[in-house]
C-alpha cells in the first residue's frame, strides 16, 4: 500500500494570488496534476515535510488529504474499504433493468431503491464472498441482471480522524453528511464483521468524540471482495475505493495538526 497525500492549498484571495503562493507553486509544480489546479500530490518523504513547512512559512491555508494506492494482491487481506458505487437515477424501473440509465455499465447503485446492480458476470465473482445480503434475478432486454440488497452494518460507528465539514442533511433531518481528510478508523470486531459479510453500511461515524447517525450512508467492502472484483474495475466501471484504517495503524493513532494552518481552511 502506498500512501499519497494531496495538500488542497488556498493560493487565491478576492483580490489575486495570494502573497507567497506563486512561490510555492512553482517550488513544488513537478507534484501539481496541473496550473489550474490548486492541490500538491506528494508520496511519503522529503518532499511532503519540506511543502509542509513551507506552508507554514508562507501562512498559506491549506487541507490535507489521505490517498491509499494498492496493487490487486494487497487487496486480499486489506481489512475493508470504502465502496463507491456510482449512483444513477431510474437503473430499476420496477423490476425491469434500464439499460439507458446504466451507459454501457455493469454495476451501480438505483438511487431510488437504494438497491445494488449487477450484470451477471459480476454477480458470479463476488457472490462467494457476500453473506446477509438478498439477491434478487431482474427482467432485462439484454443479458442476466441481479439487484442486490444489503443488510449488514457495522456494529461500531466509523471514527472520522479529521472532519472538515459535518452538516445536517437537510432531506433526512437528524442525519449528517461528511467532508474529511480520508482517515476512517473501523473497530477490530467490524472488521470481521466486514470479513463475513463481504459488504455492509456504516450508518453512524464519531466525530470529536461525539456519534452522529450518517445519510446517505457508505457502503464498505472487504478486500476478498474488491480482489475478486478488481478486474472488472475499468472503463465506465471503474470505481472508486478508500481504505479504511486500523487503530493500530500509524495514520489513525492522532488527528493531523497539519491538516489547517494560517486560520484553517
């Protein structure tokens, strides 16, 4: 597994550049995706702490961000991640797949029925892996089609390390969206429970000490999972996963003090 960290640095003001943030932008180009873009991508090393304490230097604000790179064997015994399912409007009109909806994809999440699809091939691949879950054979013009509905989740809630924004979702009152910086903690006994399952939500996230009821709520996989299912992660299908994080891992044992200087971000 390879960490990346992307620094989202705040080099414009109401009035232009900031002071110091040309500077720092072309110190650091060689790790910018491109100019138009204000965030730094640095692998573990010199670079980072150097572009670290410059930031501090220059009182430029800035969020830090955790990526997690992996190769498909590193998956296998990986002990869960964040699933991100495209989610489209209309992919189940009752029972019947749309396949207008779909755009030549294999999988997604109807937004409606909050209900999983899959083309059959896929199904196939990951169904060994899958427990407390309810598949379900759909009508379709065109191939073998399944929806899937998952019921397990998580015991313990999600420990989010570094929220950057929490707000009340305004369609479900009482639940809460979140921004952070990609360090989620899941508990040792979820972590089999993960294993079992091979997917299930994470309906409740403790932020600052505090448990909040989540929505909508993620869906997490196990690495047996995303190992069986990795070759089909391409084209229209390719999806995005984070990692979750260990309480023993080095990256979960503190919030990063790093994450906002110069009066936050």
């Amino acid at each position: 597994m390879e960490t990346l960290h992307i620094l989202e640095v705040e080099l414009y003001g109401d009035t232009g550049i900031l002071p110091g943030a040309a500077e720092f932008a072309a110190a650091y180009e060689p790790y910018r995706p491109g100019p138009p873009l204000t965030n730094f991508v640095f692998p573990d090393g010199a670079a980072l702490e150097s572009a670290l304490a410059d930031l501090a230097a220059r009182a430029l604000a800035y969020q830090h961000i955790y990526t997690f790179k992996f190769r498909r064997a590193e998956l296998l015994d990986y002990p869960g991640f964040g699933f991100g399912l495209p989610c489209l409007y209309d992919v189940l009109l009752g029972e019947q797949v749309n396949l207008n909806a779909l755009k030549k994809r294999e999988m997604a999440l109807d937004y409606a029925s909050g209900r999983l699809v899959f083309a059959a091939r896929i199904r196939d691949a990951i169904a060994p892996f899958i427990a407390d879950a309810h598949w379900r054979a759909l009508e379709s013009a065109a191939g073998q089609w399944f929806s899937l509905e998952v019921q397990a989740t998580l015991r313990d809630p999600l420990v989010i390390l570094q929220p950057f924004e929490v707000t009340e979702n305004a369609q479900r009152p009482g639940t809460y969206r979140l921004i952070y910086d990609g360090r989620a903690v899941i508990s040792e006994r979820d972590i089999e429970t993960l294993r079992r399952c091979g997917l299930c939500y994470a309906d409740r996230m403790t932020v600052n000490g505090v448990t909040l009821p989540r929505h909508p709520m993620p869906l997490l996989a196990s690495g047996r999972l995303l190992h069986a299912l990795h070759p089909f992660l391409k084209g229209r299908d390719k999806t995005e996963f984070s990692a979750l994080l260990t309480a023993s891992h080095p990256l979960a044992q503190a919030a990063d003090t790093t994450t906002n200087n110069a009066g936050g971000a």
